[in-house]
C-alpha cells in the first residue's frame, strides 16, 4: 500500500534548500536529507569529513546542526510546525534528527525570517569600527542557549586577549602543517557546488582589521595593543565534548547567526582554534577555567552598509542532498 503523502514534495524540496545555505566549515555541506510522508530525516554525510583538522567530526556535526535550525526556521515560516526527535536511534548514529512536520499558522515574522535566511553568510570582509555593545553580545548569546547551546560572550579584556592568542597561534600551526594546507586547498576553488570559491575571499583594504582569514598565511605574533575591541568574541561550550553537544551547539549557532543577519551584524567562526588540540586545551583551561569543553568560537562585528553584499559560496542542488522515499 503507498501512504498518503502529508507534506507535499515542493514543501520538503523548499525546506532543503533553505537548510542548505547553513554554514559548514570549508562549505564541505557534510549532510544528506531523507523525506517521508510527513518527516524528514538529517544524516550526517562522513564522506564529507575532514580527516586531519576535524578527526572526530566535531565541525561536521555542528555544520549539520546549523542546517538543522534553518530547516526549522524555515519550515516555520513556511506555515509548518516541527516535531524534532535528536539521535533517534543509537544503532545509526550517521542519523542525526527527526522532523516530523504538520499544518500550522506562519508567524508574523515569516517574510523576515526567509529573507534572513537567505541573506545569511559568511562576511570575512573588515568590520566597521563601531562596538558592538556587550548587551547585544548577550542578546545573541541568549538566543543561541534557547535552542539548547551554551554559549557566552567573551566581554573581559584579559579573556579576549587570551582568545586572540590562541586563534592566531592555531592559524600559525595548521599553517605550518602541510596535511592540514593540503586538506584546506581541496576545499578551495572546485569544481561544483561545494568549496570556497576564490572571489569569496577579501582581499586588499576589505581584510578583516589585523585579522588574516584561515585561507591565507599570517604571523603568530600580535602585539597587546592591537586587541581591536570593537569586535565581538562568543565562545560556544558544553559540558559534554560528544556529538549531541556539538548537535546542539550547531543550532545555536544557526539561531545566533540568523538574529545577527536581521540586526546587520557579520559574524565568522574561528573554528580552527578548536581543530588544534594545543589551543583548545589551553582556551578551555585559561578561558573556560577548565569547567567545560569549548565548541567555537566567533567573532562579531558591524556590516558595512556602503558596499555591496559579498560573493556567495556555491551550493549542492537539492536532487544531490534530499532522497524521498
């Protein structure tokens, strides 16, 4: 017997493809989705992994936390209410969450939230010089431990400090280490729907304040009075250093993100502080107090309103990343 299919196929092929311009460290898009009559499923896609900066799936599965906010978000907006069961079933842990979907009204905030949803990316371009208020720090990072994540804004100048060290000196390492270069350069400049595509990058005037981004070479050392304190710092962190934490960190950041689109903020994960065992530990130790794990980090900052949007990553067609049963 064929079951009657409650959410029709454009409705789920819609949801997809908002989910799909999450974010993902290198734009790997390490997630496949699965549809049913009423559900849909996210896995966890491993032949996307990066084997040396992320052994064990950390980013991968918060990358597909994030897709797993913005389906819901969108779902939302598309007048359908989500059900959502995490880690279903311990004997498939590549099956990361359930959705299960049913009618309901659309929020006032609908349009705002599509057009948010479509505007979000990654912005590695320099920041205007205005602060961003620490209450607004907090704000986001309030709406990030809405959906389940934890995660603090850095406000102390000595822990900021401490944070700009340590992401410069992981830039430096990996830098330095030829697999993770190598790893990185796969990632640039494909063929396809996936990557970091060259005019993705600044260049020139529009780098990141002293900031290099994680695709280009830099110094470790920084002097104390560069510390540019406009910018914002959050670190996400957890208890748990396990799937289900990075899971939930995944879509706090996916929360966060889409409130600081809407308010014009930019925002960049320094995730390669945490892909380098030596500068995690030592956030967790001289940050965190040693009291939890740390997930990610990002950096905030005001979007500039006289120049055009940035290029956008390209991304996998929806036939490549939904299968319907």
């Amino acid at each position: 017997m064929t079951s009657t299919r409650l959410v029709p196929v454009e409705t789920l092929h819609r949801i997809v493809e908002i989910a799909t311009r999450a974010p993902s460290v290198h734009n790997t898009q390490p997630w496949q989705w699965r549809g049913g009559s009423h559900t849909l499923e996210l896995y966890a896609d491993t032949s996307r992994r990066l084997p040396h900066t992320d052994p064990d799936a950390r980013n991968l599965i918060l990358s597909c936390g994030a897709a797993l906010h913005h389906a819901q978000a969108a779902a939302e907006a598309l007048g359908w209410q989500t059900r959502v069961v995490r880690h279903p079933d311990p004997d498939r842990p590549d099956l990361l969450a359930s959705l299960d979907l049913s009618p309901g009204p659309p929020p006032a905030t609908a349009d705002e939230t599509l057009a948010a949803l479509d505007r979000r990316c990654t912005d590695r371009r320099r920041f205007t010089a205005w602060p961003v208020p620490e209450e607004r720090q907090s704000h986001l990072a309030r709406i990030a431990n809405h959906w389940g994540a934890r995660a603090v804004a850095l406000t102390d100048e000595s822990e900021r400090f401490i944070a700009e060290r340590l992401v410069r000196r992981a830039h430096h390492l990996q830098w330095a280490d030829p697999a993770a270069r190598a790893e990185q350069a796969a990632w640039q400049d494909r063929d396809g729907g996936d990557g970091v595509p060259p005019d993705a990058l600044p260049g020139g005037a529009d780098h990141l304040g002293d900031h290099p981004h994680r695709f280009e070479g830099a110094s470790e050392e920084r002097a104390a009075t560069d510390l540019e304190a406009s910018d914002g710092l959050l670190v996400f962190f957890d208890t748990d250093d396990d799937p289900a934490a990075w899971l939930r960190a995944g879509e706090g950041l996916g929360a966060m993100w889409l409130a600081a689109t809407t308010a014009g903020l930019a925002l960049v994960p320094l995730s390669q502080v945490i892909e380098v065992p030596e500068t995690r530990a030592a956030l967790q130790a001289e940050v965190l107090g040693s009291l939890a794990h740390p997930l990610l980090l990002v950096r905030l900052g005001w979007r500039s309103t006289g120049r055009p949007p940035p290029a956008r990553t390209p991304r996998r067609p929806v036939s490549e990343v939904l299968e319907l049963d």
